[in-house]
C-alpha cells in the first residue's frame, strides 16, 4: 500500500511566480490536510479538505494561498505571485474516512529565489 | 486556539540509556496526541499516539503518558539506539484525529554511541 505521496520533492521559483503542490492520499484515505514547516521549527496547520470541499482553512494565508482537493486528482496547494517568506517545506498528510491518524508525505521544499 | 509547548529542545543521551520529551497544551478540549519522528529532509513518521480516555499507551521501547488534569503529556523511549536519532514533534488536537494538529516545536535527540 503506498503511502501518501507529494510532488516535486524540491521546486525553485522566482518572486513573483507561481507554486503548485501536489499531494495524492494513500489508498482509501479522502481527508487530506497541508501544513507548512520553517527551518528549525514545528509544522503549522494551513488547511484539511475533503474531496471537492474545505472543511477548515484557518491556517491559510488570506491572500495568495489556495487549495482544492478535486474529485479526480491529487490535491493541489497553490501559491501566487511568490515572495521569499514562502520558502518552507509543505507537508501533506492524509487520514482515512473514520477520520483518525495522520500520515504524513515526504514534503515539498520549496525555494524561492 | 491549541497551543503546545514542548521540551527541551535538544536531548542529548548515552546510547542504552532512556529519553523523556515532555509537552504540554492549553485546550483542556484536546483528546488526540500524536508523536512522530522526523529525519533529515523526510516527512514525519507517526510512532506513537494516545487518546484522552487512556493515561499511558506503550509499544515496544516506545511508551507515551498522559496527565488531562495538569495538561501535559510525555514520550519515552528506553534503552536507546543510534537509530533513534532524530527530531521528535507531539501535536494535540480537538477532533480526535480530524482536525489540524497543533504541533510542539521539536526535540533534537541525540544518541551518544
């Protein structure tokens, strides 16, 4: 059974350019939550979706952050016009339908130059 | 919201000797804590996790301990090895395992061989 997985595992960009973040569930699992980790520090919840809606999205940035969890696909975390306070790794997670643990993917460290 | 705070920061032991991490929270809500382990430029790994309607829960080396009334939960992990190196986060959360989890900000764990 694979586990969750993200990709690119490494993606630069240039101020002002646009991120997107990909995250498929394990097999099974449709909630999906991304959080956000700074050098040296713990991971910050950004958002948890269920298939084609956003249950919470109080971590989210107001501007420039978007998510969506499709009925088809793997999940995309978005970021517009980039700055570098952006540079982190971003970590998607997934848990099965009874709602219990986390698991967590290999993360995005994302650049920006 | 949640808040964690986790200590210490960086555990320094002798290979075969025990390790205590110790959090606490402040939402007497919270009734899910989860720990994980996270290696170098890898996602975290779940190794251990306690809900509110048990006071201690032990796999293996592996043993977390929860008090609700103080508010504070701990990991341990005895007779240590090189491959337990690594940063350790506890996170608690409200919605059993469904909602973002707050997370502490990390113990440095160090095995001396």
């Amino acid at each position: 059974n694979a586990g969750v997985m993200q990709n690119p595992r490494h993606l630069v960009r240039r101020r002002g350019q646009e991120a997107r973040l990909r995250c498929s569930p394990m097999k099974g699992h449709s909630h999906v939550y991304w959080y956000r980790q700074l050098p040296e520090e713990g991971l910050k919840f950004m958002v948890y979706l269920q298939k084609e809606n956003i249950i919470d999205e109080s971590g989210m940035p107001k501007e420039r952050f978007s998510a969506e969890f499709p009925k088809e696909g793997p999940s995309i975390l978005r970021i517009q016009q980039v700055v570098r306070g952006d540079s982190a790794a971003y970590f998607c997670a997934s848990s099965g339908t009874n709602q219990e643990t986390q698991y967590f993917g290999p993360g995005t460290r994302l650049l920006v130059l | 919201g949640e808040n964690v705070e986790q200590h210490p920061s960086t555990l320094s032991v002798q290979e075969g000797d025990s390790a205590v991490i110790k959090c606490t929270y402040s939402d007497s809500a919270s009734n899910y804590f989860p720990w994980y382990k996270q290696e170098l430029g890898k996602g975290p790994q779940l190794i251990i996790d306690i809900r509110s309607n048990v006071g201690e829960k032990k796999d293996q080396r592996i043993a977390v301990t929860l008090n609700k009334t103080a508010k504070h939960f701990s990991l341990h992990i005895t007779e240590t090895q090189p491959e337990d190196s690594a940063v350790y986060f506890c996170a608690a959360t409200s919605g059993g395992g469904a909602d973002g989890l707050t997370f502490g900000k990390g113990t440095h764990l160090i095995i001396q061989p």
